[in-house]
C-alpha cells in the first residue's frame, strides 16, 4: 500500500457515524465563521416564531421550512466553495477565483429572494387580517 492509498483510507468515512459527525462539524463550522449563516439563523428562528404566533397551516409550514433549509442548504456550500476557491487560487486574485465566488453568492441571493416571497405570500394575508379585522 503506498502514501496516496494510505492517505485515501485516512479521510474515507469508515461509517454513518463518522459520516454524520463530520457533517455536522461542517454545519457548526459554518455556523461559528460565516456571519451570514448566524444571520440566516436569526431570520429562521424570527420565522418560526411568527409562524407559532400566526398558526399557519401545515402546507405553510412545508413551504417555511422549505425556504429555512433551502437558504441554509446554499449558505453552507457557498460557504465550502469560497474556501475551496481561496485554497486552489492561493488567495492571489483571479478573475475566474471572483467569478466563481459571486456565482455562489448570487445562489444564495436568488434562494433568499424565494424565501422572502414565501414569508410574503404567506404572513402578509395574516398580518392584513390582523390590522382590518
């Protein structure tokens, strides 16, 4: 067996707890230096709350959360593939390097759009109802 296949069998998950547990270390790490992922969070726990507050209905939960993972789903791997991007340009700029960076991001801006729109169609019926009762 030589260094590369050592080095393979090193980083291989050996099970599903070792799978999970390294997923979750990349869900804190994100959580703990992406300032926009504590962002996020705060914006999906104000969600949540209105959503207790206004009762919404099942299919309206379905779409919250959707929109909640959705946006955190796309912060993570904007998250992964800056990093990816810093290592493989070696932090030297690089047009491609930004190009790729401001793609991400903009992932992340169109799935937001989506969640705002959701939260909209959803609670401004309710907070209408609430002031013209």
């Amino acid at each position: 067996m030589d260094l590369q296949d050592n080095n393979q069998k090193k980083w291989k998950n050996r099970d599903l707890l070792t799978s999970m547990e390294f997923a979750m270390t990349g869900v804190v790490t994100a959580f703990k230096e992406e300032r926009n992922m504590r962002k996020h969070m705060v914006s999906a726990v104000l969600v949540i709350i209105a959503g207790f507050i206004f009762q919404v209905s099942a299919i309206e939960w379905l779409f919250l959360l959707l929109s909640i993972f959705l946006v955190v789903t796309f912060e993570i791997i904007n998250s992964a593939l800056e990093n990816v991007v810093d290592l493989a340009s070696g932090y030297h700029f690089s047009l491609l390097a930004k190009n790729a960076k401001d793609m991400a991001a903009g992932a992340v801006l169109v799935i937001s759009g989506y969640a705002v729109l959701t939260g909209l169609i959803i609670f401004v019926p309710k907070v209408l109802k609430l002031i013209f009762r």
